[in-house]
C-alpha cells in the first residue's frame, strides 16, 4: 500500500453563514495524480488553503503528511511545493532577495 499523503474526512469550511467547503472526503497517496475541478466558487482554493495551513478548517479531519495542518503548517510547507495564483513577489526586491524571504518562512538556509 502506498503511503497516504493527504487525508480528508468531513472537511468543512465556512465564512459566517456561506459553506465554501462542504463536507469533503477524499484520500490522495503517494504515487497517484489527482485534480480539483468546479466552477468557480466550489472551494477548491479553499481547499488548498487548508492543506498548507493559510485557512483552518471549520470541521473535518484533516492530515498532510501524517501532520495536522492547524498546528503543524510550517513542516507541511517546508515539504510540500505550493505555486500561488497570483504573483507573491515583493517587486522592489530582487530575485535573491524574494527568494531569501520565502527560505526563511520555512526555515530553508541559502
């Protein structure tokens, strides 16, 4: 059996009374190539968020790694490659210098 890097069960996210992730299931293991497809609004960024810690979950069950995103976010990061959607990049910096930040998030030594 593969290993299990992502593990969801009854996952939800809500925003006051709006329910942008309702109840998601799934497992993702090592090895095997999965998607997140819907119409905009469907939760997928939402998802994504609570994966590497940026949004916390409203209820569910939720595991990247063996680790719990809503206190263990930093070691997710630190394994898991994430490209934003919109450009991060502080422009005023140079190249060295955004990636010198990002590096420190995570603890990574340049």
């Amino acid at each position: 059996m593969r290993d299990l890097l992502i593990q969801a069960s009854g996952v939800r996210k809500s925003f006051g009374e709006f329910e942008a992730v309702r109840g998601l299931t799934l497992d993702i293991r090592q090895g095997e190539c999965f998607g997140l497809l819907g119409p905009n609004g469907a939760g997928k960024s939402t998802f994504i968020n609570m994966i590497y810690g940026v949004a916390r979950r409203t209820a569910g069950h939720l595991t990247v790694f063996g680790l719990d995103p809503s206190s263990q976010a930093r070691e997710i990061k630190r394994r898991l490659g994430v490209v934003t959607q919109d450009n991060a990049l502080d422009e005023s910096l140079t190249v060295k210098e955004n990636l010198a930040i990002y590096a420190a998030f995570v603890n990574v030594p340049l």
